[in-house]
C-alpha cells in the first residue's frame, strides 16, 4: 500500500569545510519543497554558492544536493522513517563516500527551539541513498543537518527540514548556567576568555567530574575516533548552514577534560552540546553560549 510521504528538496550546494571546527560566514541556499507519492521523485533545482571560511576563501565547483524523504505525518515519539539521498547538481545519485570520524554520515537532528538534540547515523543503502529511523520527542519544526564527504570532496553539510505535528510547547528561557548534572555526571563549561567575541578563537572546556565522589571522570573511552565531540548551533529564526559549528577534541588533555577550539561568525545565542564516551555510554551535555 502506497503511503503518501513529503520529500524536502534542498538543493544545498554545500560548503566546503576546511575544518569542522570552523564555521563559515557565507549564508545557506534555499530550500524548495514538493509532494511525492514515491520515495524516487525528481527535482531539476540547483544551487550554486561560494562559501568563504575562517581559513580564507575556497570556490565551491562541485554542488551536491541532499533529497529528504519522510512520511506525510510526523507525529510526536512515534520513529518516522526517513530517506536521505544525495545527489550532484544536475539530480544524479552521489555514490561513492569516504568514512570520517568512523562513519559515512553524520545526521545531527536538532528543534528549532534548540531544545532538542540528537546525533545518529544513517545506513547507507548504496546508489546515494540513506535510510535512518528517527523520533521527535515533540510538536514543532526541526532541522536536520546531513554531514558527509563525498569521495575526494571536501566534507560537506546539508540543511534539511522536518515538521511534527501537534501544538509546539513553550520554549523556556535560555539558561546560562555553567554547571549542569547529567545522570552520574557532573559536568563545569569553562572558556578560555570572559567574554566571546565574533570571529576571536577560544578554546571551550568540559570539566566532568564523578558525581558520587567529586572526582574527575577517569573511563572516557574515544567516540567516534576522538576523545569528544562538540556541536553548537545559532539560536536563528530559520536555522541555516552559517549557523551549525562542529568542532573535534584537543589531545593531551588531563582525566575528566575534554577541550575544543572554535570561534563564533555572528552574535547572538549560541547553544552547545558536547558529547562523550563515559564506559560506553554517551553522556550529552548542552549548555547556552552568548556571544558579543
């Protein structure tokens, strides 16, 4: 029985990323959508854009576009289905990609409101096409960014969109706290300047400490290849690619830090998650960043 399902069609002639814990100034494509009855529909939209990075300037020839599929109604902590396929700017299936940070892609899921995060990794089925199961815990819109590495291209970063249905709740008020629990972990933010400046490098530090004794943490395991993993997203009206920052853990650091080196293109607030392998299980902790 055929299901009618919504497909997002972004044509998102990426931005090359010279380095993940970079993010670029230039703004994100625009976003086309259609109705489909089939997971196969085709769009002739292209994209073209220049992106610019901390780094200096780099022309962007090669475009890829990511095609979301998904189911008609998404309905709050139901799984929804969803079909990602990467294709080049003339609507032909992107097949070959290399592993990065021990996975083909890289799907960070996260609510507009940015109260909602999640990072999880689709399969991929061949032929450009990638299939993954995802619950929205709530009613509202979502954005999900598609981070992956076409072969011998640059790492390169959809923007997607997703709506649940339902009446979205109440966004609560940003919370600057510096010092959260997680489950059996006690987690301090520190940075290494006072204030956070637009476009001034600062290191963003984790403190994690054992709840049941005050002691740092010991049994951090690498996660995906690194010692830790930082997402940070601008809080924006309508999340574009400028605003996603993904930034990878310094080495050598000592038990319970984990250390990251980011800057920030524009100001505003900013929310954080850090995420870490404590003894196999991935502790995710977030925390509001203001930025001058």
């Amino acid at each position: 029985m055929n299901r009618l399902v919504c497909t997002f069609l972004i044509a998102s002639n990426l931005f090359l990323i010279q380095s993940c814990s970079q993010p670029p100034t230039s703004e994100d494509t625009s976003a086309q959508t259609e109705h489909t009855n089939d997971h196969t529909a085709s769009d002739n939209s292209s994209g073209h854009h220049h992106g610019s990075h901390n780094h200096g300037t780099t022309e962007n020839s090669a475009t890829t576009q990511a095609k979301l599929t998904a189911p008609a109604e998404i309905k709050p902590n139901e799984p929804a289905a969803l079909v990602i396929d990467i294709q080049d700017s003339e609507g032909k299936a992107v097949a070959d990609f290399e592993i990065f940070q021990e996975k083909i892609m890289h799907l960070i899921v996260v609510s507009d409101d940015l109260q909602f995060y999640d990072h999880i990794h689709p399969d991929y089925k061949e032929n450009g096409r990638f299939e993954v199961e995802a619950t929205f815990p709530q009613a509202g819109n979502y954005t999900l960014f598609s981070d992956y590495k076409p072969s011998g291209q640059n790492e390169q970063v959809s923007v997607l969109q997703a709506e649940v249905s339902g009446n979205s709740p109440t966004t609560p008020e940003v919370d600057l706290n510096r010092s959260k629990t997680f489950d059996d972990t006690e987690v301090e933010l520190t940075l290494s300047q006072p204030t956070l400046k637009v476009g001034k490098e600062v290191t963003v530090m984790f403190n994690l400490k054992d709840k049941a004794n005050n002691q740092a943490v010991k049994n951090l395991q690498p996660y995906l290849g690194e010692l830790g993993h930082l997402v940070i997203v601008k809080n924006s009206s309508s999340l574009t690619r400028a605003d996603y920052i993904h930034a990878h853990a310094l080495k050598d650091t000592s038990d319970g830090q984990v250390h990251f080196v980011t800057s920030f293109p524009e100001s505003g607030k900013y929310k954080a998650w850090g995420q870490f392998n404590r003894n196999g299980k991935i502790v995710t902790a977030d925390f509001w960043l203001d930025v001058q």
